[in-house]
C-alpha cells in the first residue's frame, strides 16, 4: 500500500508539473496575442485619425482636389477598418478574460507545486485543490 501511496505521489506530482507547464504555456500565448492585438489597434485608430487630421488640416497630403481628398478618405477608412476588426478579435476571442483566468490557474498551479515541494500541504488537501482546479479551468489541466 505505501509502495501505491508513493506512485500515486509520483503521478499527481507530474500531473501537476505538466499542468503548470501548460499554463505558463496558455498565459505567455495569450499574453503575446493580447498584446499584439492591443498594440495594432491602437496604432491603426492613431494612424486613421492622423490622417484624417493632417487632411483636414492642410489638404490632401498625396494628390490633389477631389482624388487626393478621395485617397485621403480611402486611407483613414483603412486604417479605421483594421482598428476596429483587432478591437473586435480582442473582444471576441475574450482574450482579457481568458488571459486572466490563466494567471489565476497558474497561480494556483504554483502554490500546489511549492506545497509539494516543501512538504507544507498534505495531500488529502493537494488531490481536493487540484481536482477542483481541474474542474473550473479544464482547458489548462492535464
């Protein structure tokens, strides 16, 4: 039975290391995808209002009369356009909320780790936590 007891020990602890490895994985992921998204949204609505700006300002900055005003416009639009379509993948990919719900596991995952590791938490309490973590974010646990 102790023999059992150890590789059961053995199992759970790889199961967690693995699930940590995947969390650390997810967060760094959605944390480069967040902040990509963020960053072209930002740039192409500066980008769409500066042109606009400038245009409105002193004229068309390419061309001149009606197709000048006509690039200028088509410009901002595309500009405008992409800002809007990465605003959106932000929100429709919950990529905010999913990014906070996986530095919450990971967290979790840690504090089960370095309970194992130094021998703090038993594991009648380790086995409870890291079911109930796999319940509430199945995607990150193993």
């Amino acid at each position: 039975m102790a023999a059992e007891s150890g590789q059961d020990r053995k199992l759970i602890t790889e199961n967690i290391k693995s699930s940590l490895q995947k969390a650390r994985k997810f967060v760094a992921n959605r944390k480069k995808t967040n902040t990509r998204l963020l960053v072209a949204s930002m740039a192409f609505s500066g980008a769409s209002t500066l042109v606009a700006g400038i245009t409105s300002a002193g004229g068309p900055i390419i061309g001149s009369g009606i197709e000048g005003w006509r690039l200028a416009c088509i410009v901002a639009a595309i500009f405008g356009f992409t800002s809007t379509i990465s605003t959106g993948a932000i929100q429709q990919l919950e990529s905010t909320d999913r990014l906070s719900k996986g530095k919450e596991c990971l967290s979790k995952l840690r504090s089960l780790d370095l309970g194992i590791t130094t021998g703090k938490k038993n594991w009648e309490e380790i086995i409870k936590e890291y079911e109930e973590l796999a319940i509430t974010y199945p995607e990150l646990i193993s």
